[in-house]
C-alpha cells in the first residue's frame, strides 16, 4: 500500500487478529449510510478501525486515526477503497489457506 504522504511511504500489510477482522466486516455495511448521514462518530470510528488494521504491517509502522487524514491526507474514498483492497486481500488469504 502506497501512502500519499510527501515520502509516499509503501507499507506491507499482513493479516490482522480474527477478532480485528470481524470488527471491519461488522462495519463495512454502514460505510455508505454514515457518509450519507454525515454521521462524524461512525467516520472517525471507521478511521480508528482502519489504522488499527493498518498497525499490522511487516515494516513495523504504526498509525493512528488522525495520522491517516493529516499526515498521509487519506480521504473518505481512499478509506472506502482501503476497506474494499484489504477485503479482497483477506479473502485470498482464506481462499490459498483453503
């Protein structure tokens, strides 16, 4: 995954704990809704969710919710495309394990 920060910092993400991974799949159906609504709670918790499965990374990176918007200027949209990019990867994971 390549940042949009000055230094396009390129992270290796792995694979988060089962239970992390449950909390993005119970989330992911209300991503359109809080965006429509305007719901500030439920994006700034969607922010939180995707840093935390961000920390699991092989360079040892760890990022914060406000770190994702300020400093590496990671949009709505990069967030909605993130969370669709990492559910096909996990979904390959599962699939290669199977």
């Amino acid at each position: 995954l390549k940042l949009k920060d000055a230094e396009q910092t390129v992270v290796n993400l792995s694979a988060p704990s089962v239970g992390l991974f449950d909390r993005l799949l119970a989330i992911t159906p209300g991503l359109d809704a809080a965006v429509k609504e305007k719901n500030g709670k439920t994006i700034r918790a969607v922010y939180e969710l995707v840093a935390e499965v961000m920390n699991f990374n092989e360079d040892g990176f760890t990022f914060t919710a406000d770190e994702l918007r300020d400093k590496y200027h990671m949009t709505l949209l990069d967030v909605f495309k993130f969370v669709a990019g990492y559910m096909e990867f996990m979904k390959e994971i599962q699939e290669a394990k199977n």
